[in-house]
C-alpha cells in the first residue's frame, strides 16, 4: 500500500479528536457530580495512553470542586515503564492536598509503583481474583518491623510469593498458609484442610481463604504506611522487588 501523508494527518487528527472528546464527557461528568452531590465527588482524569492527553485531562480536571481525582484506564496492559510516566505525569498536574484513586492495580510490585507516583487509594479485584483461583498469598511483609542491619532488611523468613492451595501438594501439610500470621484462617486451619475444601468445591473454602489474603494484602499495606513513617519507602520498595525477583528466578531454575 503506498504511503499517503494525508491520510496520516486525517488519522492522528481522527485521534486527537477523539481523545479530545473523552476529556470533555469527563470534565461534564465531573461538573454534574459536582452539582448533584457537592464536593463530596472524584474529578475523573481519562486519556489513553497519550502523556499530553493526560496530562490535560488532569490539569482541566484539577480545576473543578471536587475532594479527589479517580484515575481511570489502567491495568490493560500496559508495561511498567509506560504506566509509570503516565502515572507520574498525571500525579504531577494534580494538588498534592487532595487524594488520587486508582483502578485496577492490585499485585504488590503495581501498588509500591503507585505510592510512588504519588497514588493514596487503590481499587482493585486482586484479592478476589487470587481467592477464587485457589491461591493464597505467602510473602513477608513486616520487612519493616524486622530488624535492619547496616541499612538492609533481614530477609531470611521464607519465600516471596503465592501457593496454589489446589495442588496434591498440600494434601497432607498440616502447617498454617502463613506460621506467622495472625488471621482466623492460619489461627485455626492447615494447608491441608484448605486443599480438600478446595478440590471437593466446598463454599467454606472461599471464605477461609480469601480471609487470609485480605489480611495478608491489609498487613501489606500497614507495612507500607510504617516505611513511609520512618522515612524508609523507597528503601522498602526497592528490596522488596528485589526479593520478589530473586524468589521467582529460583522458582522457575
């Protein structure tokens, strides 16, 4: 097909219109949230995945009544670096006095992304997705409650990942998900009752497990919030990650 410049300029202008467009039908849902319910409302920053549109989008957005900002669009796909700019685009045209909301960012690695763009509120169906499929989430997280030595986090307790609690392999573990855990589930049930509970498709599995993982992720969370206290995010972060690869390398060797 022979190139034709003038169908490429009618294309990306198709494209700027349209992402044009999107801004608008957000800033007038934002102005009609706004008018219906007060400030009690989250300015909606959309734009794909072009930076400038974001970018936009948010500045226009930040100018509106509203008490926070939902940032939609992600979790579809995108690679790291690429949401970590848009992100961090964003973040920047936005107040800082006022909370950001994302959607759809749910694994541990995509949250500490986040809080470090500046994110403060996630929802996500990680938990449920993870629950549903068997798993249980194992991975350490009281890193910063460990004790630090020269500047690094004690990280001799175990593995950082999840375990599929379907698999023949917990049939006769009677050890806890988590030994260290204090939810109801690893309080009063094994490895071993969770698996058959799971493979004779019995509904008190669900709620066993996903008990868990909602403690699990929760203490995660408090983790977090106790680094950013004491000055230690990035610190956090960046070991953790670190530890998450190295674990899943030695599982796949």
């Amino acid at each position: 097909m022979r190139y034709q410049p003038g169908l490429m300029r009618n294309g990306i202008k198709h494209l700027l219109s349209e992402h044009y467009a999107g801004l608008m039908h957000a800033l007038l849902w934002t102005w009609y949230d706004v008018k219906a319910a007060g400030q009690n409302t989250l300015g909606v920053v959309v734009g794909g995945s072009s930076i400038e549109e974001r970018k936009r989008c948010a500045t226009e957005v930040s100018k509106r009544n509203v008490s926070g900002f939902w940032i939609g669009g992600f979790g579809l796909g995108e690679n790291v670096e690429e949401r970590c700019n848009l992100l961090n685009a964003v973040t920047d045209c936005l107040p800082s006095d006022k909370p950001r909301l994302v959607s759809r960012l749910g694994l541990p690695e995509e949250v500490l992304e986040g809080i470090a763009s500046g994110i403060d509120l996630f929802d996500s169906t990680y938990i449920h997705q993870l629950t549903m499929g068997g798993f249980a989430l194992i991975f350490p997280v009281d890193m910063v409650e460990r004790e630090m030595q020269n500047g690094i986090f004690n990280d001799s307790a175990g593995d950082l990942t999840k375990i599929n609690l379907r698999t023949t392999t917990y049939r006769k573990d009677t050890s806890r998900i988590v030994d260290s855990c204090s939810c109801f589930t690893c309080q009063n049930h094994t490895r071993a009752y969770l698996n058959h509970l799971l493979n004779v498709h019995e509904m008190l599995a669900q709620i066993l497990l996903e008990i868990h993982n909602t403690h699990h992720y929760l203490h995660f969370f408090r983790s977090i919030r106790e680094a950013i206290k004491i000055g230690e995010f990035d610190l956090f972060w960046k070991q953790f990650v670190e530890n998450r690869r190295s674990q899943i390398a030695a599982a796949v060797m």
